[in-house]
C-alpha cells in the first residue's frame, strides 16, 4: 500500500466573483438531487479549451466547468465503449463486470448497476444512447425504466445508417422522458457519439474547423449545450448533481493507432471529467490527483445519500477529493482485451499515479508524466523499482481473460461499420505479438473501410483485394470486399467473396452464415440466402429466421415470408422488423387494414414516439396509405422513410409511382433523381429504370440505362437487349 498524502488540489478563482463561489465543502450531501450523467463518447481531454487546447470552441462545456470542479487526470477503465460504460455504470472493472469487448460480453448479473441502486431508493431512471455499442442487451439498461436504443443493420452501401444517431437526436429524446419527471427524483443518462468516428460533422462545424474530429466535437458540445439550456429552462440546472466525462480518447497517431482499442497510451485513456455540485459549491477548483470514471458511481452514491449502496474498494468519492479529505495514493488501472480478441494480439493493462504510467505488455513500457507527458521516452529500461511495484501491484490486480460469446451477424456488421473490425480467424500457437509491433498492418483494412463508407466501391476493391492478396486470413476484409464488390454489380463475386470467411470462423458461427445470407440476398441469389440462414437457425441463431423471412419476400413467396416471419416474432428475434415483413405480405395480399395495424404494432415494439425511426416503418405505412388513396398520409410517411433512410429503394420508387399516379411529373422526376443521388452502386440506376418504366417514360429510362452499362460494364441488367 502507498502511505497516505493530502491531495493536491488548485482552487481556481472565478474572475467575476474574486473567490470560489460557494467555497469548499467537505461532506456536501443533497438527498434526492436530480442527477444527470452525460458521456461524450471518444473524446480526448487534451481537445478541449478547459484542458488546455485553445484552438476549439466549446461554449456549452466551458460554462459548465466554470460551474463544476475539473479533475485534471482522469482515467477510463478501457478504451472501449462498451467495458468503459459497464465500470463507469458498475464502480468496478472488468474483472468483476465481465465485459472485455464491445460485443460477445454481457454484464455479470450479480453486480449491481447505479440505475439499479438508484432505482431502489425512489429514483426514476432515464437514459438515451447514440450508437448500437450500448444495446440494452449488453445489460447496460439494467435498472433503467426507460432506455432508448434504436438502431439499425446497415443499409447497403451506406453503413453508418443509424448504426449511430446525432446526439442533438437523442438529447432531443432523453429530453421528452426527463420533461415528465421535474419533481421527482430521477437519473437521466445521456450518450453523445460524436465524435466517435467516422468524423463527419454537420454544418456550421463542417465548415468552421480543419479538423473533422474538431468538428465533431463542436457537434457535441451544441448538443450537450442544448441539453443543459432545456434543463435551466425548467429550473433543473442549478439543483442537480451533473457529471460529465467522456468513456475513452482517441488516439489519432500519436503513437500509430489512429482511433481506439488497441493502445493505452495517454491520449486513449485520459478522459475529461466535471462535475456540478446542486449548489454549485467547490465551482472552478481543480483537482491534479488521478482518478478513475470507477469512482463516479461512489460519487453519486454518496452525494444524493443512496441506501444500500456498494462502496467499491480503492473507489473514493470525488467530492471529498475536491474538498481536501486525505484520501490514500493509488494507482488507476486501465484495460484492454480488444487486441486479443479482435487480432489475436497480446491483451494490455496499465496502472498510472501521479508520476509513472506502467504498461504491461510483451515488451513493458515505463512513462514519467511529469517529464514526459506524450509518452515518448520509454524510461523501462532505467527504472527498475517503479516496475517492479507496478507490475506487483498489476499482477494482483488485473482481470483474466475469458472468450467472447458468440456475436450474431447483425452486431458484427453493426460493429464493423464503425470500425470494430476482427482481422484474423484465431491466434494461433505461441506467443501472442505485442499490438505496437503489428498495428500497422491494420491501415490497409481501414482505409479499405473508409473507402466503402464514402461511396468510393472501386478504391475499396482495389485496397481490400491488396490486403486479401497478402493476407488472405484477415476474415472481416472478405466481408467488406464483398460489399465492395456489390457496389460495383460484381454480384456473383460478392458472393463468392463473402463464402471466404466460412472456413476463418469458428465452427458453428452463425454470425458468418447469416453474413453470407445477407451478402447473397443483396445479390439477388435468393436460395442461397435461404438456405445459410436457415442453417444459422438450425444453430440456434435467433436472428436467422428473420432474414429468411426477408429473401422469401424478395422471392415474391409470400406464405413462406409469412411463416419465417411468424416463427422470427417466436424465437426472440426482432420484433419490429418480423412485424413489418407480416404487414408487407399483407400489403401485397390487399388486407390494407390488416397492413397498417402490424405497422402499428411495429411502431410500438420499435419503442413509439420516443424511439428514433426503424428502417421500412414508415414505406410499409406510406405504401399501404397509397393503395388506400390516402395520398397527403401517403407522402408524408414514405418523404420521412426517405428522410431518415436515403439510401431506402422501395420507398423512393413508391414516392415516383405517387406522384406520377397524382400527375405531379416534375415531383417524380425528382424523385427518380433521388433514386440515382441517394442509392449507392448500381442499385440506384436500376430501380430508378424499373420507376421510369412503370411510369411510361421509356425514353428517359434508356437514358438512364446506357450511363449505367458505361459505369457499370459487368452488370447484366443494363446490357442492351
């Protein structure tokens, strides 16, 4: 054990007032405080002005740390999303929670959650996340009354379709749930994804910052910034306990990692932390001791007097750091298993304190913080007792490894869009590498990812077949070279391509049966998607009998759609999206009534109002308004299918069919260009032929084919017959 010290503390004084508004208070309680907990995923404390960064904007964020106390060197127990969120949410690490990745790993369910002990003690409980990583399933939501996650598969082509949504979205959200609850006790958790990557801000911030991650900060902090206005605007502000951290950094090459996961040097580990006091006691002060987001759940516990709470060992609440209580020297450990699942790769671990950073890893690294904060100098060599004590210390204190369980096909592809790739089947025998002497062989991976996300099919076929050509084993790059290949109509190869990842699995996995599945129904081979999905099903996949569900419909088998569909809404799998394959056979039967009552019932399975859009929701009601005559309901729905799923063929093509039907030519024409602006690869041109035939212009649809035989030269469907 380390000898006790008082923590250094720097009280900064506000300008305005000449003095520490509110001045220190040592054991400040606040029974039955709103408390508001808001995590900006992916962010890097040194970005932010108030951290030392001048070159951003963040006014939301600036004026709450001049409301709230700075702690200077907080550390995220993990790099990634999901493990960050279950200790921040538990108090303890992976060890005890059990989650090592983002996905195969659930929280253990003999852990209390803070929802849970809030939840408890009186507390209504609310929360709101912005990307698929925080599925309820996980059993993050453990204890939440309400937890809004909607989320969708990728759209072909475009992947990040709601795999993510806009913080300002989801503010707006966790808003409507908090709007009910101003005079009760409650907890509202609010996840901002930006600026996880890929960096792409909206408009003004696109334009105002160089740097897309800048950006995309800026994105965040207008969001958090609304948050906090509907919260002052409803008298909630100043009453209410607020923590604002983010969950990881990111490590944008600073030591050859250009995102997170991997790595866990400072600019992946060391996170922005504030926190608010209900009466805005300790307001400015800064505290330099290092502390880990596993002490905010004491924090919490302790400042709104919760009963029953467990007080994790080597946790101490941050509020009595802030108020100069002696508290012991400890080190704070990080994890990450990310290499070792994802890669093959060594697992890491690290502990920090004031002065030294330690990693363990193959070859050991030492950092002194106080002469080299960027980590630069590896000082192992020299420094053989800081070692010798951290690696005690670590040998104690750090959590096994246990294998993921097996990640169903949609959460892989989920995960993969945004940058959570596997590369190899399994590690193999041996040593496992050490992750800084084989994270350059990742690049090509992603920036074949990149080039599929933005559109660009042929650079991602050329960089994804170089990197397949290398290292034929790397098992996501057959998967994204597939897609790849779709966007070009090379279908036949798309699915040969996406085949090559059978024999890179596990036996058994359904994941990469239900990716063949998909892959093949995207190409057309509607039999070849039945017969791997139904073999996922006959795994156990609770998955698979809704894709069979789907290629039966695409099959024009609309019984065989009907049963699947059924037999889907039996074995757990998604409610909401069996339910409108039902109301789609109902459609295409003529029961219009039935059609929008499963739509209905969509609607409510997919969360109501409150929940954000389900992709074919609104076509299916739009369609059946359509056929009903009901033309103003009509092109509402099907314009907000288009609105929230760009990429959305049926809905696109109803829309032509609408407004030509109505006479309103000049609407349809922009709604076939709609069709060629919005649907990625060739799937665009030819629905947009299939619209103008089905309209009588004829002309412009041969137009529209021989473009699309010069740009796509392999498809068949736009060879002249």
């Amino acid at each position: 054990m380390h000898p006790s010290r008082r923590t250094p503390i720097v009280l900064v004084l506000l300008l305005a007032s000449g003095c520490v508004r509110g001045g220190p208070k040592a054991s400040a309680r606040f029974p039955g405080a709103p408390v508001i907990l808001v995590s900006v995923d992916t962010l890097r404390a040194d970005r932010l002005p108030f951290y030392g960064t001048t070159g951003l904007e963040t006014p939301a964020l600036t004026a709450l740390r001049a409301d709230a106390v700075l702690f200077e060197t907080a550390y995220a127990q993990a790099p990634l999303t999901l493990p960050s969120h279950a200790a921040l949410l538990t108090g303890v690490g992976a060890g005890e929670h059990g989650v090592l990745d983002n996905a195969g790993y659930t929280i253990a369910p003999s852990v209390p959650t803070l929802a849970e002990v809030m939840r408890a003690n009186g507390y209504e409980t609310g929360g709101a996340v912005s990307s698929v990583v925080l599925e309820g399933r996980s059993g993050i939501s453990r204890g939440f009354d309400f937890w809004e996650d909607s989320f969708e598969a990728p759209v072909p082509g475009q992947p990040m379709t709601l795999v993510q949504r806009p913080g300002a979205d989801t503010e707006a959200i966790l808003w409507r749930w908090v709007a009910g609850r101003r005079e009760k006790p409650f907890l509202a958790f609010l996840h901002i994804f930006e600026p996880h990557s890929p960096y792409a801000p909206p408009e003004p911030f696109r334009s105002a910052y160089a740097d897309p991650y800048d950006g995309e900060i800026a994105t965040a902090d207008a969001a958090v910034g609304a948050f906090l206005s509907r919260l002052k605007a409803a008298g909630l502000y100043d009453r209410s306990l607020i923590v604002f951290l983010s969950d990881h950094g990111e490590g944008l090459g600073d030591h050859g990692e250009k995102e997170h996961g991997i790595f866990l040097y400072r600019e992946s580990i060391r996170v922005p932390l504030l926190l608010k006091l209900p009466d805005r006691s300790l307001a400015g002060a800064t505290v330099a001791s290092p502390v880990g987001l596993t002490d905010v759940f004491r924090t919490i516990c302790e400042t709104v007097a919760l009963e029953g709470c467990p007080l994790r060992p080597g946790t101490v609440s941050l509020v009595a750091l802030a108020s100069g209580t002696d508290v012991p020297s400890r080190r704070i450990l990080s994890e990450t298993f990310y290499p070792r699942t994802r890669f093959g790769w060594s697992p890491l671990a690290s502990l920090a304190d004031e002065r030294w950073h330690y990693i363990e890893a193959p070859r050991p690294e030492l950092y002194d913080l106080a002469a080299d904060p960027a980590e630069r100098t590896n000082r192992a060599g020299e420094k053989a007792g800081p070692i010798r004590s951290m690696r005690a210390e670590l040998e104690a204190r750090r959590s096994p490894f246990r294998p993921p369980s097996p990640v169903d096909a949609e959460k892989a592809r989920q995960l993969a869009s945004l940058g959570y790739i596997t590369a190899t089947s399994s590690p193999g025998g041996g040593a496992l590498p050490d992750p800084k002497d084989v994270i350059a062989s990742l690049e090509p991976l992603r920036e074949g990812m990149a080039a599929l996300q933005a559109g660009r099919f042929a650079d991602a076929v050329r960089l994804l077949s170089g990197l397949l050509d290398a290292n034929p084993r790397v098992r996501d790059g057959w998967e994204l070279y597939a897609q790849a290949l779709l966007g070009l109509g090379r279908n036949e190869e798309a699915v040969e391509a996406v085949r090559r990842m059978v024999p890179l699995s596990p036996p058994g996995s359904t994941s990469v049966l239900l990716s063949v599945a998909t892959v093949a129904l995207q190409a057309g081979q509607v039999e070849t998607a039945v017969r791997h999905a139904e073999a996922a099903g006959a795994l156990g996949d609770p998955g698979a009998e809704e894709v069979v569900a789907r290629a039966r419909l695409a099959a024009g088998d609309l019984r065989g759609a009907e049963e699947a569909a059924h037999r889907a809404l039996g074995r757990g799998s998604s409610r909401t999206r069996a339910l409108l394959v039902l109301a789609r056979v109902a459609t295409l039967r003529g029961d219009l009534a039935r059609a929008l009552q499963l739509a209905d019932e969509a609607q409510v399975a997919a969360g109501g109002e409150l929940a954000g859009g389900r992709s074919g929701l609104h076509f299916v009601r739009g369609d059946a308004l359509a056929r009903l005559g009901r033309v103003a309901e009509a092109e509402a729905d099907l314009e907000k299918e288009v609105r929230l799923f760009p990429a959305r063929i049926e809905a696109r093509a109803a829309l032509v069919a609408l407004f030509a039907a109505a006479g309103r030519q000049d609407d349809a024409t922009e709604a076939v260009r709609g069709l060629l602006e919005n649907v990625p690869g060739p799937e665009g041109p030819a629905a947009a032929i299939r619209s103008l035939q089905a309209i009588g212009r004829v002309a412009e649809a041969e137009a529209v084919r021989r473009a699309a035989a010069t740009r796509y030269p392999l498809d068949v469907r736009f060879r002249e017959r």
